[in-house]
C-alpha cells in the first residue's frame, strides 16, 4: 500500500504532469462552466487533444478535465440556476437561493470545500479497498438496484415538504417523460408520434437547460428585475460559523456519495438528491431549506463529489464503468492500449497508482484554483440583468446544440423553458421532474431484469438478502417520518437547551 | 390573485389529462409481455396513473383551499381586470415597470426568442442569437446601444471561440459562413 | 507500441491543425461531387462503446491518407435507428460517412424504420468480430454442449445486451439449432452484461472477445466456445474450440464498416472505396484490428453489398419468429 502511494507519487508528480492537470482543471471548468456541456461530454471532446500525450499524462490530464466540469457544472447551478449535469441539479435548490442573497462565494466555496474533502475521504477508501468494494457492488444485481431505487425514491419524497404531493407528482411526470423513445430490452418505440429524434428519448440534458435556465429567465422577467447584487468583496467570503455548520453534510454527504458511486449505474444523481433528503430531515437549520441553507449545497455537492470517485471502483478494478464519464475514460484506456479489467492493478500499477495519485493532485488544484476564485466568479452577478439574461439564453441554446449537434435539442430547450416557467408560476417543484426523468431509464431497466429474473414475480426482491435489507429500511423511513423527527427533534431540543444556558441565540 | 390560481388550476387538469393518455398509451403497448414479465407499457400506466392521481387531488386541494383575505379583490369586488390592475400597481420594480409592463415584456422575449430559432437558418446561429442579444439589450431593457453592441460582439466572439473554434462543434451556418 | 505512438501522434496533430484550420469551408458538397473540406463521421451509438471506438480509427486512418478533415459525430439512441434515420436524410451528399455494424440489418427487420442496407452507398467492410459463450470461473459448464443440454432441462439464464444485439442473434441461433430455450435478462451494454454474468445474476453470455479478454486473463470467466467458422489466431484465444467443433452449429459475425449516403456520385464512391484501401494498408488499420481482437476481412463496394444481402438474409431468419 505505502509502496505503491509511493509509486503513484513519482509517476504522477512530475511538473509535466502537474502542469496537465492544471490544463485539464482548468479547461474542464470552462467547459462545466457552459450551460449543458458536463463532465461526460468534456472528456469525450477533449480526448483527441490528449492522444499526443504519454498514457498516464493523458489520464491525468483526463481526471483534472473531468473534476474541473464537475466544478464548473456547479459554479452556472449557483449563479444563474443553470446546473451542468443532472447531479448538481439540487444545488441549484439552496445554492441559487443563497446567490440571491449576496452569498454566492460563500456558496462556490462550500461546494470546493465538501468536493475537496468528500474527495479526500472517498480517494483514500479507493486506494484501500478497490478490489474487495468492488466484489461487494458485484453483488448488487438488477434486483438489488431495484431495492435501491425504492428506497432513493422514498428518501427524496422527503423533499417537496409541505407540497408533498406535487414534488411526488413531478416526480411521476419525470418518470413518464423518460418513457418516450425505446427502452431497454423492447424494440417498440413508445409516444414518438413517427418523430425519429424521439426514438431516444427525451434527453435530460436539454430538459434541465430548458427548465433551470431558460425558465429561470422567463421567471425573472415576469417578477421583475431584482437589484442587482452589490455586495462587498469581503460579504462573498465564507464565514466560519458557515463552515461550522457544513461539517456534518460534509461528512454525511461523502459516505452516501461513496456508498451509491460504488454501485454501477446508480451514482451521482441519486446521491445528491438522497443526500439533501437526509439533511433536510436531520438538520437543525431545515426550515432554511430551499431559502439558502448552506448545508443544501454542502452535503449534495459532497455527495456528488464522492459517488463520481467511488465510481472508479468498479470502473478501475473490474473494468466496467461506474458512469457515463468513465464509461469514456474506459474507452480512452484501450485508445492507449490498457485493457482495462481485474488485472489493471496487477500488470499496470504504475498507471494506476499514477492515476489514483494524480486524481488526489486534480482535487487540490482545483481547490487552489477555486477557492480564491469563487468570489470572483460571484461577482458575475454583477452584470446588470439586462445584458445577463440574453447572454444566459444564448449560451443555454448554443451548449444545447452542442450536446448533440442537433436542432432538436434547440427545441427542447424553448418547449421546457415555457414549460419550466409555467411550473415556475403556479408553484410546481422541477427538481423531482429532473430526478424522475434522470432515474426513469433506470428504474425501468431495473424493473424489467428483477421481473425477467423473477420469471414475472417481484418476489425475488425478498428473496434476496440485501435488497430485503434495503427495503425493510426504505419502509422504516416511510413508516416513521413523525418517528425520526420526533427522535430529531429531542435531540435538538436538548442542544437548544445547552446553548441557550451559555448565551441567547438570536435567530 | 385569481390569475396564478386559475393558472395552477389549469396545470392540474392539463396533467391529469397527461397523466390519463398516459394510461391509455401504456396499456396498448401492453403492461406484461408473455408469461407475466413487465412489457414496454408498464411504466407509462405506472407514472401515468400516479400523475393522474396527484393532479387529480391537486385540483381538490386547489379548489377546496378558502380564499385568502384579500383587501384588494374586496374593492374590486368582481371586476378582474380592475384587480389585476390593482395588484400590478403595487408591484412595481426597480426600474419602475408595472406586472403588466412585465407581462408584455415577456412576451416580446419570447417573441424573439421564436424569431431568432426561425433566423438561425438563415443568418447562422452564432449571428442570429447575437442579433437576439442586442435586440433584447436595446429595445426590450432599453439600454444604450454602444455598450449593447460592445456586449453583443464580445460574447459572440467568445462563443465562437469556445464552442467551434476550441471544441469544433459544427454550428449551423449562414449567410455569414463560418462565423 | 510505435505504431499506435505514430497513429496517436498523427491524429493529434492533425486535431491542432484542424483546430486553426476548420474556421473556414462548412460541410457542403463541392461542385465535382467529391468529397472534400471538413467531413462528418456519424456514429449511431455513444461514445466509448465498440461502434464509437470504430468510427473514430476509421476517421483518424481516412483523414491520414487524405486531405480531410473528418470529425466525429455520436447520434445515439433506439438501438442505432437515430444515427441511421438521420443519414437517411443526408442522401447524395458526399461529405457524409456512417461507421456501420449489424444494425444496419438487424433494425430494418426488427423496427419501424424506413431505411434498409439499400438506402445507403456500402463502403468497406473492415473485419468480423465474433462473439465467445462465457460463464463464470466456477460454473459446473465445460463446453457449448453442456449449456444446451443443461437448458433442455433446467433453467439457465442468458443475459442479452439488447433487442436488435449481436448476443440476442447468436442466443436465437442456438436455440433454432438445438431445439432449446433460454431465459433472457436484458442488459444495456456489453459492461453491464458483464457485471450480471460476474455477480452471478445471470448464467452465461455471449460477448466480444476485446469486451472479456481481461477477465479471461484473471480467471474470473471463462470461454466455452467461439461463435465463428474457426478458432481464432490470437494466441490468449487460440484454446478456444469452436462451437462447431463441440457439435453445435452456429456462427455468426458481426461486421462493423462504413457506408456513405444513398444517390452519392460514382466519383464520390470511387474517391471513398479508394480512400478506404489505402487504409486497410496503413498501420492504424492493423492495430485496431489487434485492439478490438476482430478477424481482419475486409471487403469493399460491390461485394460488401453483397456480403449484406447475405447476412440480410440470415438475419431475417432470426427474427421471422
């Protein structure tokens, strides 16, 4: 273990390839920066740049783009609402409200912060337990990632709070949206109306665009202009009581993070939204939620953080890819003639130790780089609105041609605008719709193998050990959310009550 | 106000007509496939009925929920328009335009916004949404044109750049060729 | 190693030189009918799979002995049938190419599509990748024959990685052969089959060599059978008797090629079929060959169209059911 830190050490620490991870950071951030372009298509695009280099500064270089688009995805959700992958769409809940409210550094550097340690921890378990972690996420079949998916959807209901009901039904309405096109394992197209671009589906990507950007904007322009957002340098700084409170989502977000990235398939998205339910039920701060409490964007930008590092698991010690951005990186592997499988630790250690080493390097360049930059990004703000939302549409709409490069995804984006907007007016929640849609394709895979595996019984969820785990905990949580908070609550009445023997607490 | 309630209204019976054909659709691409497996429509009969259920009880919950005490529809009394009026007076913002001014605005933004994905054909898409960018600058915001244009022409360079430049995606083109 | 250092080498110079160059000159058709300026390479799957890693070496080895600018383009989504509709809609122009597999035959006869192999100008077959019946290192199977027998009786769970799939076609065959059946589960990916067949979710499968050669190496799966007409060269395969051998007949190849628009001039045909020669010789060509541990078989124009009516006809046996 140490030996092989140290060989990772000399691979990866050289300047050439500290250098191209910077390159890579840097670049991946622009790119994340872009409304639509995520991690999954930054490496994709990127790769012919990297084919010139030595494999493992190609790689490095590939983690730092893919790390950067994380960060840079997250940086548009906090400013203008406009997440760049489906796993940072629940910053957007906290992190947009605490923007409006002259706290957008406080904000982008929260999310450095939880990356930086939620990377930290979930690296460090990677390097340790590869190999065992990934045999145990071997384990969870479709009938298991079904379990998963009930219970991910019972934590998020969580969320809409008071309108319960319509958080579920747009969540729902999610599910349904993600039916149209082929799904897996059936050859009949279902709801494309003879439309060729519908046959694969409506893709999110767009969606969020349409929905988070275009219809923030329409929003806007209804409501009216805010003031612009003059606040002082030294107000977009974090605070330290901030950062007190944002331990707990931290640590918290990291292991749902890590828990859910090990297992193929699942990943970031559900962490996120999984890791702001839990939060939501255990904070003490949890009326702030959705009017910009820090710990909604610390625990899912931990989480997604944490879940995109676990995803290496299966992907570096099996060679199936944990993602859609690995699943990429697996193609570069064999671009350079690794064959990537259980032996890559074995025939290839300085490559792997190299990464593993390297992807440690990306995470604190990119706090380096990110943390003294995160109250000058906030000053964007400052555009007056007038040229800022035009410029948000233009952008919205060239990223989303780009995803695919295709005058369809256009479309998309103004469809779901309106729509986003009318959700906006009368009052309907879109990350559930977002959540819904992202989940869909899984959740219906995992329904067709389990009743496939079953010969047509869902049964077989309890007949198998671990799913029947998951599920009597996803139905404790169901059952008893008066139980938790009432646990919660005794909890907290008693921290109140310390804290209020030392000094008053204005609130 | 009356308009947002008819509105939620409105959205609720939309979706529960949604989430209705839904069922429908899902049930002629048939639910279970042979021996009792779950075929193409089991998830549209599924997310459908729940859309149709929630929207349904939506409708209930936004019908049933009394009336807000509200000063300003009790002075109107019936007449909408004079409320609406009413309420747009007292919300005004910074820049001193009323929610109908708002309202009007938006639909000029949307305007555009159709007219400009109409022009991308023609003029290209980068100059298209430029021109959407000025326009709007101009005379929707009412800004003063030489900074609008200074805005326009370095966003648009940058875009181009970025996006066909640096990542080489094949924008649609105009008149204007490449750019 | 040299070559693929030149290949990569060439590639990403070129990528810089396009970057500086590609401002100029859309993808539009010259006025002689040929090919020329920047050109797109349709891949009808994401990036990452088989299909997309093809698509690119065919774009990096066309673009060397070129003078073009051939960019990648993923089109993904209904099993290929949104990549192969849109180049329908390409049809005489010259600029366009499709890095083609099965799908090409296997959608027309599966779905409501309106293109068939006919819609299109058949390029180059580059090579035949087949696929190996695998199972987990523990599992009581030694051979093809065990398997069938062992559906004729029991159940035994086959994993599919799609409806229209290579492995979906191979599992048909047998069962019309042998007179059996077997239970599928479907997966979305050759990956994700084999994380099934690894935690035991699933009994056999049927993949690509490239897609199982690692864990073949560490003992994790191994191959009782090849679905090809004979044992392969490749030393790591070499063992593997053929499903014929063990008494069950069925192969079956799975081509991948490329093909250019439908109503595309014969000049235009001509410059391809010839660019696409020149690239069978080169060095990228062997290599990929080697790294997707395909047979090399290629064939061009006139008899790639008939290589296709035959497969065609194959095929629509398979799904006449």
């Amino acid at each position: 273990m140490i030996e092989n830190l140290i060989l990772g050490f000399q691979t990866a620490f050289t300047p050439e390839n500290i250098f191209w991870c910077f390159i890579g950071v840097f670049a991946g951030t622009v790119i994340g920066l872009l409304p639509g372009l995520g991690s999954t298509t930054g490496v994709a695009i990127l790769i012919p740049l990297t084919l010139t280099l030595e494999p493992v500064t190609a790689l490095i270089m590939l983690a730092g783009i893919y790390y950067g688009a994380q960060y840079g995805g997250t940086i548009t959700s906090v400013l203008i609402s406009t997440p760049g992958e489906a796993a940072s769409v629940v910053t957007t809940l906290d992190g947009y409200k605490m923007a409006r409210n002259g706290r957008a550094g406080a904000a982008l550097s929260i999310s450095a912060i939880g990356s930086f340690i939620a990377a930290i921890i979930s690296l460090a378990l990677l390097m340790a337990l590869a190999p065992p972690l990934a045999n145990l996420a071997l384990q969870f079949g479709p009938v298991e990632n079904l379990a998963i998916m009930i219970l991910g959807l019972v934590i998020v209901v969580s969320f809409a709070g008071g309108a319960f009901s319509r958080g579920l039904m747009m969540a729902a309405l999610g599910l349904l949206i993600s039916t149209v096109g082929v799904a897996t394992g059936f050859s009949s197209a279902r709801f494309t109306f003879g439309n060729v671009d519908l046959l694969s589906g409506i893709p999110f990507v767009e969606v969020m665009i349409g929905l988070f950007a275009v219809g923030e904007v329409l929003h806007q322009i209804r409501v009216g202009a805010a003031a612009p957002i003059r606040t002082k340098f030294r107000d977009l700084m974090i605070t330290r009581s901030e950062l007190k409170r944002s331990v707990g989502p931290i640590l918290r977000g990291s292991g749902v993070g890590f828990i859910l990235g090990i297992l193929p398939g699942a990943g970031s998205t559900l962490a996120s939204f999984m890791s702001y339910g839990i939060e939501k039920r255990v904070s003490k701060n949890r009326d702030q939620f959705g009017k910009g409490a820090i710990e909604g964007v610390a625990a899912p930008e931990s989480a997604n953080n944490a879940a995109a590092n676990a995803n290496f698991v299966p992907t570096l010690a099996l060679g199936i890819p944990g993602g859609g951005t690995t699943a990429v990186l697996l193609g570069a592997f064999t671009i350079y003639g690794l064959q990537p499988g259980p032996l890559l630790f074995e025939t290839q250690p300085t490559l792997i130790w190299g990464l593993l080493v390297s992807f440690f390097i990306g995470n604190v360049l990119l706090l380096v780089l990110n943390l003294p930059l995160a109250p000058v990004f906030g000053q964007m703000l400052r555009i007056p609105y007038g040229y800022l939302y035009p410029i948000i549409l233009l952008t919205s709409f060239v990223g989303a041609y780009a995803v695919s490069n295709n005058f369809f995804s256009v479309l998309i984006v103004f469809v779901f605008g309106i729509i986003g907007w009318i959700m906006k007016e009368v009052d309907l929640p879109m990350a559930p719709l977002v959540l819904g849609l992202v989940l869909g394709p899984l959740f219906e895979k995992s329904l067709v193998q389990t009743s496939a595996i079953g010969q047509g019984s869902f049964l077989v969820l309890f007949e198998h050990p671990i799913s029947v785990v998951i599920l009597v905990f996803a139905a404790l949580l169901a059952a008893g959310p008066s139980l938790t908070r009432r646990l919660v609550a005794r909890r907290h009445a008693k921290q109140a009550d310390r804290e209020n023997d030392k000094t008053p607490v204005a609130h | 106000m009356i308009t947002a309630r008819r509105a939620g209204l409105g959205a609720s019976i939309v979706l529960a007509v949604i989430g209705i054909a839904a069922v429908l659709g899902g049930t002629g691409y048939g639910m279970f496939v042979d021996g009792g497996e779950v075929g193409p429509g089991f998830l549209p009969v599924f997310a459908g009925s729940l859309v149709a259920l929630f929207a349904v009880l939506d409708v209930m919950g936004r019908l049933k929920r009394v009336p807000e005490h509200d000063p300003l529809k009790e002075v109107a009394g019936a007449d909408e328009e004079l409320a609406a009026d009413l309420a747009a007076e007292s919300d005004v913002d910074i820049f001193g335009r009323t929610q109908s001014q708002r309202t009007r605005m938006l639909a000029i933004v949307l305007g555009v916004l159709v007219a400009t994905l109409a022009l991308v054909q023609v003029l290209g898409f980068i100059p298209a949404f430029g021109l959407m960018l000025f326009v709007i600058a101009v005379f929707v915001e009412r800004r003063k044109w030489l900074p609008s244009l200074l805005v326009t022409v370095v966003t648009c360079v940058v875009v181009y750049l970025i996006f066909v430049t640096f990542l080489r995606v094949p924008l649609p083109e105009g008149v204007f060729g490449g750019f | 190693m040299k070559s693929r250092t030149v290949g990569a080498a060439a590639l990403g110079t070129a990528a810089i030189l396009t970057l500086g160059a590609c401002a100029g000159g859309g993808a539009s058709a010259s006025s002689s009918g040929e090919p020329s300026g920047d050109v797109r390479m349709i891949v009808p799957f994401s990036a990452g799979g088989g299909s997309d890693q093809s698509g690119r070496a065919i774009a990096a080895g066309l673009e060397e002995g070129t003078s073009l600018n051939i960019s990648v383009e993923n089109r993904e989504g209904g099993s290929g049938a949104v990549g192969y509709s849109f180049f329908l809609g390409q049809e005489g122009n010259p600029n366009y190419l499709l890095a083609s597999e099965t799908a090409l035959l296997a959608l027309p006869l599966t779905q409501d599509v309106e293109f068939s192999y006919e819609s299109f100008t058949p390029i180059m077959k580059l090579g035949d990748d087949y696929t190996l019946l695998v199972v987990p290192a523990d599992s009581e199977w030694e051979t093809c024959t065990d398997v069938v027998d062992a559906a004729s009786s029991d159940r035994v769970v086959a994993a599919v990685s799609g409806a229209t799939s290579l492995d979906e076609i191979v599992f048909t065959l047998v069962e019309d052969a042998e007179g059996v059946e077997f239970d599928r589960v479907p997966f979305e990916s050759g990956s994700e089959v084999l994380a099934g067949l690894l935690g035991g979710q699933v009994d056999v499968a049927s993949l690509n060599p490239s897609e199982v050669l690692g864990q073949l190496e560490s003992g994790d799966l191994k191959a009782l059978c090849a679905f090809s007409e004979e044992r392969y060269e490749y030393e790591a395969l070499a063992d593997i008797p053929t499903a014929k051998e063990q008494g069950v007949d069925v192969s079956f190849a799975q081509f991948r090629g490329f093909i250019a628009p439908g109503g595309i001039s014969d000049e235009a045909r001509e410059y391809w079929i010839e660019a696409a020669q020149a690239f069978a010789e080169t060095d990228a060509y062997d290599s990929y060959i080697e790294e997707n541990v395909m047979q090399a078989n290629a064939v061009y124009g006139d008899e790639f169209v008939e290589y296709l009516e035959g497969n065609s006809a194959d095929l629509e046996k398979v799904f006449a059911e």
